[in-house]
C-alpha cells in the first residue's frame, strides 16, 4: 500500500531521487576506488549515482561509510555494483561475517 495514496510516485519511481548509506570494510575501499579513483569514478558515470567514502570519520579498522545518492534506479545500480565488486575483492574482506576460508577446511 502506497503511503498517501497518491498516484503520481507510482507512474515514475525511477525518476524519485534516493539515497544508500552502505558500510564497508576498510580493507576494500582501497580496492573498490581503485588506483587514483578510476573504479569509483567509472562505477559513478555508469550507473548516475554519486559515490561518497567517509574514511575520516572512524577508527582505522572501523567500517567505512559509504553514502550513494542519485536518481532511485541510479542508486540501485550503483549499490550492485559496489556490491558486486566488494565480492570481488581479492581478499575475504567484504564484510565482517565472512568466515575465513581456512576455518572452512578445519
């Protein structure tokens, strides 16, 4: 049920601004804005949103909080691909619940 009932969010959600706040692990960040930004740049022009990693504000091994902001269908985009390429990462580091592979074999 749609809060308000109004028709009109209905006929164009996609174009509805939104926003994500994402976090992530600081062993990725690095992988994820790639070598002097160009990742997160290309990740930014592909899916329209705007791609923001607050390392300022936390301790340095505190996850990271990554904020996307856009268009709607934009910020959905952009959060798969962040997503997809945290899952990526050479390295088991993609969120803290990630069993190590070694304890996998134990």
């Amino acid at each position: 049920s749609t809060r308000g009932g109004t028709s009109n969010s209905a006929s164009a959600p996609a174009s509805a601004r939104g926003e994500c706040v994402m976090h992530m692990s600081p062993l990725v960040v690095g992988w994820v804005i790639g070598k002097g930004g160009q990742r997160i740049r290309d990740m930014m022009e592909e899916s329209g949103a705007k791609i923001w990693i607050d390392q300022e504000s936390m301790a340095a091994d505190e996850a990271r909080v990554v904020y996307v902001s856009g268009k709607r269908s934009s910020v959905d985009s952009a959060v798969r691909m962040v997503k997809d390429l945290v899952a990526k990462a050479p390295f088991a580091a993609s969120t803290t619940q990630t069993p190590t592979p070694n304890k996998l074999d134990a």
